[in-house]
C-alpha cells in the first residue's frame, strides 16, 4: 500500500471511531442494542425495607447495551407526607465502580444506623415510611433512559 493510502485509511477510521463514540454506537454492536439506544440504562429493579430487621435492601441493574462507568446511588427514608423541604430526613450513599451490561449491583441489609437523620425522624421507631432509592443520582452516566433511574416505595 502506498503512503498516501495508508493515511487515507487511517484518517478514516479516525472519523468513523470518532463518529461512532459520539453517537454512542457502533455498526458492528448494533445487534447488542436495546432498541436504537447503545449506552447504559441503570434502574433500581427492587427496594424493599426490612421492619423487623431494621435495614433496607437495593438491587440495581444495567438494562442497557453498554457498560456503565462509576456512579452514586443515594438512599433516603422519609417520614409519609413529609413536606418537601424537610427531605431527606435520613440518607445513605453508596458508590459504584462501573457496572457491565445485563449486571446488577445488591446492597442487602443496610442497617438503619448507617443513614444520617434530621431530628424530624427517628429511624430506630418509624414503621411506615417511604423509602427513595436513586440510581446515578449525580447523573455520572450518559444513559438511554433517566426515568427509570428512581424507585419510591412505602412502607
């Protein structure tokens, strides 16, 4: 091949890379796609609180085509009709490193005492309660759908 080839095929896979990482695609993964999307979609897929045991238990899964990279999950228990400025009346963090495609994260049996509390709850008595768990919460990941990044439920 002559020089002149060479860099003409090179320059082109340049742009054809380039173009690729930007559209967050690629020709040949496109039968890993969910869809016509090809980047992470993490979504918390079960949030459950644990009266008797005192903790919560978070499970979080990339539905998406792509690896995701680090991000933060946040945990928050509220009191039912807590006003929205007092929220969060208690949280916890958890970081993750990155998380490959079709992969679940679990965060079993957080015990209470690990979350920060406002004096306008008392975690050590509340029986019923909402408890707020958000996937990526500093929105660290590019991702397919945002939506599904939180889960609300009350106990």
């Amino acid at each position: 091949m002559t020089r002149s080839r060479v860099v003409l095929s090179l320059a082109f896979v340049v742009l054809f890379v380039s173009s690729m990482a930007l559209s967050g695609c690629c020709a040949w993964c496109k039968s890993k796609c969910v869809g016509t999307c090809c980047l992470p979609d993490l979504a918390v897929t079960a949030a459950e609180f644990d009266s008797v045991a005192r903790t919560v238990s978070v499970t979080v899964k990339n539905i998406g085509s792509a690896g995701a990279g680090e991000f933060l999950v946040y945990f928050e228990i509220n009191q039912v009709g807590a006003p929205a400025s007092a929220k969060p009346e208690s949280q916890h963090t958890e970081s993750v490193v990155g998380l490959a495609r079709g992969a679940e994260v679990s965060f079993d049996d957080i015990p209470l005492g690990s979350f920060s509390e406002r004096p306008s709850i008392d975690l050590s008595t509340l029986m019923h309660g909402v408890l707020v768990v958000s996937a990526d919460a500093k929105d660290m990941v590019t991702e397919c759908d945002e939506s599904n990044n939180v889960s609300e439920e009350t106990f």
